[in-house]
C-alpha cells in the first residue's frame, strides 16, 4: 500500500502512537520492542520502515509523531 497523504496522529490508536514516538525518539528500536499489529499498521502507514534488523523513523514518521 501507497500512502497517497500524511496520516493524522488521531487516526492512530494510543498504542500506535506511543510507538512511533518511541520509535522517533531513540531513532532505531529492536523490531521485538513493538507489538506486531501496531509494527504492521505503522509500516502501511509509511510511517517507520524496518531497516537493519530494527526500526526506523520515516519522515513521514517524524511529522506524526510531533503533532
């Protein structure tokens, strides 16, 4: 799935959007640290991407996590 627009942090559950801040906090996080329903969603979403065994803030990821 292609993301036509930035997702909105309301359109995220709680859960999801504790998550990604982790996420844009530490800026990597081992791939086990999150949930595989909220790790899958953000990943649609475009808005963390799994890179070297772990996951990684997008820009788009950036953004939502800071509204």
């Amino acid at each position: 799935m292609t993301p036509t627009r930035i997702p909105s942090a309301r359109e995220l559950t709680g859960e999801e959007l504790r998550s990604l801040r982790s996420v844009v906090a530490n800026s990597f996080i081992p791939v086990h640290q999150m949930s595989r329903e909220s790790r899958t969603r953000l990943i649609d979403l475009g808005l963390i991407q799994n890179a070297m065994g772990g996951l990684m803030p997008t820009p788009s990821g950036k953004i939502v996590a800071r509204l």
